[in-house]
C-alpha cells in the first residue's frame, strides 16, 4: 500500500486564527491550560519577537518548566529544561505532532519535506536519504567541502572587507549543492543566485507577525512566493535533466529519484522537489550562520581562539585537514563549535502540538494545542550552565559533557527526530573554519553586541561584517 501524502493546510491568515481558536475551546473544556500568561497581549507579543530569550527566562523563573504564554493569537504551551528536553524529543515523543505546531508554517516554502511531517511519510522519507548521511558517506564530502571553501577564501586579501555572513550562505549553499545533491552550483548560478532566493524567502519569517500575515502585492509572502518559484525552477529542472538524461551518482536526489514505494511507485517530481528544497534549506541554512556565530564569539574571546590556533599548529602544521582530524583529532575545535551551538543552537525552538492530554512536571496539559521546547532558552538556564551567557568551551571537556543531565544539550533536536544532516553540517562547519584559520585572521568591524533574527534558524540580524588581516601566530 503506497504511503498516504500529507493532508494539506490552510495558509489562509483569517481561517488559521478561526482553527487555533477553535482548537484552544476544545481543549479547554477538557483541561485548563497550565498556569502563564495566556491573555492576549500585543506588548509581550513583541517582546518575543526581539526577546524570545528574555520572556521565555522570565516566564520560567515565575511558572517553572511548564507554562501557557499566548503569542499573538496562539496560547502556547512551553516545556524549558532538560527533563522537558528529552520528553518531548525522546521518551514521550509519541505524544506530539510536527506538522500542525507550526512547523507546518515552514511549508509554504520547503513543501512536505523531512521538515514538516510525520508519521509513515515521514519514516519513508527519512529511510531513503539515510545511506547518504553514513558516516563514511559524509567523510567522503570533506573534498568537495574543502575545494568550495579553498576557492571562496582565495577571493579574500588582508585590508578587505566582507559580510562573513552573506559570504558563507554563499559558500555553504555551493557545498549543499556539490557535495549533497550532485548539483552543478556554476551552472545553476547562471540560472539563479540560490544563496540571494533563500535569503530573500527566509527574510519572511523574520518579519513581524503581522506583516507575515498579509496578502497580495508587494508584501512579505508574495516576495517569498516569488523567491520560491525561482529556486522551483533550480530544482525542477535539475529534477528533468536528471529524469531525461538517467544521470545519477552518490547524491540524495539520485536516492530519490531512484526510490520506489512499497508497491513499486516511483516518487513524484513535487515529492523529490520538497525534499530536495528543505535538504537544501537545511544543508546550508545552519551552517551560515554556526560558522558566522563561532567567528563572532572568537572575535569576543581571544584566548579561546588563541588555543584554537596552538591546536591548528601542534596538529596539522599547516597542512589540510582529513576527516579523522575533524571528527575528534582537534578538540578545542569540537569544544568552540559545540559551545557556539549552545549559545545559538541551530533546531532553536521545537513547535509541537500535542496528541493527548498528558502530564509533566506535576501539571496537566490538555491535548490538541501548541506545545514547545526551547533549546536556546535551556541551553542558557543557570542551574545547567553556570555562567551561561560567557563563551567557555571548555564546558564541552569529555569530562564536563558527561556530567550534563540527559537533554541539557540538544541543538539538533533528539530521538527520532535528530537532524538527518547533523554529521554533514558539523564537518562542514569544522571544514571551513579550520581552512579560515589556517590561511587569516579575522577582525569583527563592531564592538557592539550582535542582534540575533529568530528566522526558522538563528541568524545575525544585519550580517557580520568583519575585516580580514594576516593569519597571526598564537599568543
């Protein structure tokens, strides 16, 4: 019997508010919501979308690790803290669906990919693309990872300046497309700058949540939609060319385009495509911006860099990386790259919606509505990370990491869950600050804080503008 496709969801704004308002009386009649915030409020609505930290620490502090805030509309449920953590990835994972907790939202532009399902489809999707996620699989990209990188860097010199951001979206959208999907990235660029469509599509949902609620001409969703449609071009006509000519290779599209269903059907253009888009939205989207919050966070911090350096020297002498050297052969490295990612965790917010009614922590919570986890707000709850706002690698010591609670740390999310790329995407980020080091220095242009854009990643709200010197000696 062949895997059912997803039911469809309305994006219309005026019937999304009417189905989470409907879905809120059902619930409540059940059970009363757990205690929070859950009146309406257009003050603390905005406060989430600069603070989503600052709000969700304070709710904590008042509630605890269950409570209702209402954000605009919605009465959300969030659950903070490893214990929550790990509920809701790993042991009681059961109880909750993606697709209609507004990882859904995500659809508009990825369409029913890894993303934003569940169930049947979900397992059929996630079985086919695991053997290109082997360990051996990815190791095997480091060469494509590596040629990328060493080409973009060959554009710098030292008194330039470059927005580190813009730059490495660039460059990991090449290696997403290289490395992951066996795409040409020199002929697609002739096609369409990808790494300038995604930007433009990803701004939508950094914008205010009311201007994301409008329609028609001119407004946030129709310059996604339009972003969408020309990387749709990108991707179905690689789609066409792949189907017509029989090229494959040791890619995920070829997986998918080779694929069969359990009755022997082959998976549709639109279904590849889906694929094919959130891989790319994923492969590429936290890399940016890990790689432009580690070297933000080393600029702050250069003692931490300096023992980056010391390691680069000792271990590699100047020569290039293999894969061993990148998965375990340079800890201060996995150290800096783990601490960034507890700092800004890429899977920052969980949105679920639950199944039942359940209970945690000693409070009920009704079933059909909104539940939460935040790695970003537990990630920097005292009680778990002393200090949580300083850079301290070293918190990552094999030693230090096996005292963590289960669920303290989990910027990839967790169980069935976890990050199908996350292997990919540490290499990558190690790849390319590894061969930064190596051949510069780079200098922040600011002094002040960065400003973070809670877009479906984390992400520096105006870039990172930085200047690039000669590589230093450590100190």
């Amino acid at each position: 019997m062949a895997v059912a496709s997803p039911p469809p969801i309305s994006f219309n704004p005026v019937r999304r508010v009417y189905e989470e308002l409907r879905s809120e009386r059902a619930a409540r009649r059940v059970l009363p919501l757990p205690p929070g915030y859950p009146r309406f409020s257009l003050r603390r609505t905005r406060r989430f979308a600069r603070d989503p930290v600052l709000v969700l620490l304070e709710a904590y502090e008042d509630f605890g690790p269950v409570f209702t805030l209402r954000v605009l509309y919605a009465p959300v449920v969030f659950m903070i803290g490893p214990e929550a953590n790990h509920f809701v990835t790993v042991s009681h994972a059961h109880l909750f669906r993606w697709r209609d907790g507004f990882m859904g939202d995500l659809i508009p532009l990825l369409g029913d990919g890894l993303l934003t399902t569940d169930g049947d489809y979900h397992r059929l999707a996630r079985r086919i693309m695991l053997p290109a996620f082997h360990r051996e699989r990815v190791a095997g990209a480091l060469d494509a990872m590596a040629a990328e990188t060493s080409d973009a860097l060959d554009q710098w010199a030292p008194g330039e300046s470059h927005d580190l951001y813009a730059w490495t979206r660039d460059l990991a959208l090449r290696i997403a497309m290289r490395a992951l999907l066996g795409f040409d990235p020199d002929r697609a660029s002739g096609r369409v700058d990808a790494a300038s469509e995604f930007e433009h599509a990803l701004a939508f949902y950094g914008r205010d949540y009311l201007l994301q609620s409008l329609r028609g001409p001119a407004t946030p969703w129709a310059r996604m939609a339009a972003a969408r449609r020309r990387l749709d071009g990108l991707i179905l006509g690689e789609i066409a060319e792949r189907r017509r000519s029989g090229r494959r290779g040791d890619d995920v599209m070829s997986l998918l385009l080779d694929a069969r269903e359990e009755e022997g059907e082959a998976l549709s253009d639109a279904a590849v495509r889906d694929q094919v888009m959130t891989l790319l939205f994923a492969g590429h989207d936290t890399t940016t911006s890990t790689v432009s919050f580690l070297v933000y966070e080393l600029g702050r911090n250069p003692a931490a860099l300096d023992r980056l350096l010391e390691e680069q020297d000792a271990v590699l002498g100047g020569r290039a990386p293999t894969a061993a050297d990148l998965t375990g052969g340079l800890p201060q490295l996995d150290m800096a790259v783990d601490e960034t990612l507890r700092l800004y965790p890429a899977a920052w917010i969980g949105p679920r919606r639950s199944v039942e009614d359940f209970e945690f922590a000693g409070v009920r919570v009704p079933g059909g509505v909104p539940v939460e986890y935040c790695s970003w707000v537990s990630h920097r709850l005292p009680e778990v990370f002393p200090e949580p706002e300083a850079f301290r690698p070293d918190r990552f010591s094999p030693e230090a990491r096996a005292r963590l609670p289960k669920g303290a740390y989990v910027p990839f999310g967790g169980g069935s869950r976890t990050c199908i790329g996350m292997r990919f995407g540490l290499l990558e980020v190690k790849t390319i600050a590894t061969l930064l080091l190596q051949r510069f220095g780079v200098e922040l242009r600011s002094a002040e804080p960065i400003e973070i854009r809670q877009m479906p990643t984390l992400s520096p709200k105006r870039g990172l503008p930085v200047t690039v010197r000669e590589r230093r000696a450590a100190a």
